[in-house]
C-alpha cells in the first residue's frame, strides 16, 4: 500500500517563488487550504558555501571601507541569511508575530500548521488579496489605509515585540478582501536591544 499523502491536493504550478523556495497552494485532508512553501532542493548548502566564500572578501572590503566593521557585518549578514534557510525557525518566528497579532481589526498573520511543516517545508493557512502593485491602483482611500497598516504592523512589532523584520518587501503583504492587511514571511528577523 501507499503511504498517506500530508496533503489532499497541491498545486503542481507555484502560486509565488522566492530566492531559496516556492509557494503552493495546497488542501489539507481536513478540508484547509494552505500554503506549501518549499524550499529548493541544496538551497541551504549552496547559501552556506556562498556565505563562506564572501568571508573571502573581508580583505578587499576592509580596503574599500575602511572604519568598517567588516568582520561584524560580514557575521551579522551570514547568521541572517543562513537563518532564513531555516523554516523551522521561521515557523517559530512567524507563530511568536502571529500570536502578537491575532486580534487585530485589520493586521492578520496567517497561522502556522505545524503538523505539517518541516525543517524545509513551511505550511500556512492560504490567504487570497490584493497585490502590491494592484493596491497602488486604488483610490487615495485604500492605498492611504493599506501604508498606514503597513507602518503600524513594521513598527508596532520592532516597538512591542522588540524585533526588527528583515524581509518586508512588497511580495509579502496583500490586501485582503476583508480589510485586512496579511503579512507573510518571518525567515529574516532581529532581535532588537531593549533600549533600542
């Protein structure tokens, strides 16, 4: 016999691609629809013996800019980006924003199904809204609303939760039909000095 498939049904085209994955829109046995990010298969050694390469450069840069911390920046920068291979921990980083979130009017963080995901497999809850470039097409109204929650949600977690989100381009938010405004992708996050 066939082991049980963890999903119902899974797209076979991606719905959206990333640098190191891509999303699909999947139904869970439940009756849940999902979204299946996957990464791409060898993504996280290539990333690993990228971020050794670039250690390599240390030299030329600490010529280019000098005053620079470039052993600094060049660690910060390997930790992000090798932490972003992780979507064990972005799944923990996406409950932990989640959970800050849930009862907002108007901000919404897609759960996290745990069951399903993996070190390199993330499953969420699937949501459908409006695009970044399809919100900038809207009237004064709507666009006004949607940077407005965009500010409050970058900031209220950087201030309340005392983290930094290090991935907030446009590909990651849509403009649900509720109102809501729904964010996604918490691979890249900093924790922010208390006093900061």
């Amino acid at each position: 016999t066939q082991p049980e498939r963890a999903l119902a049904h899974i797209e076979t085209e991606p719905a959206a691609a990333a640098s190191i994955g891509q999303v699909y829109r999947g139904r869970t046995h439940a009756g849940r629809e999902v979204a299946v990010k996957v990464q791409y298969p060898g993504i996280a050694e290539s990333v690993e013996a990228d971020m050794r390469n670039v250690l390599l450069l240390s030299p030329l840069l600490r010529q280019l800019m000098p005053g620079l911390e470039v052993k600094d920046l060049l660690a910060e920068l390997r930790e992000r980006i090798v932490e972003e291979c992780d979507y064990e921990l972005e799944a923990s980083n996406h409950r932990r924003v989640e959970r800050f979130w849930r009862a907002h009017p108007f901000i919404r963080v897609p759960a996290v199904d745990t069951e399903l995901s993996r070190r390199r497999v993330l499953v969420t809850e699937w949501v459908d809204g409006m695009s970044f470039g399809q919100v900038g097409r809207q009237p004064d109204a709507i666009r006004d609303f949607y940077a407005q929650t965009l500010y409050r949600f970058f900031y209220g977690t950087a201030l309340n939760l005392g983290v930094a989100l290090g991935d907030p381009h446009p590909g990651n938010y849509l403009l649900c039909a509720d109102g809501h405004v729904a964010f996604f992708d918490f691979g890249m996050m900093r924790r922010l000095p208390p006093d900061y």
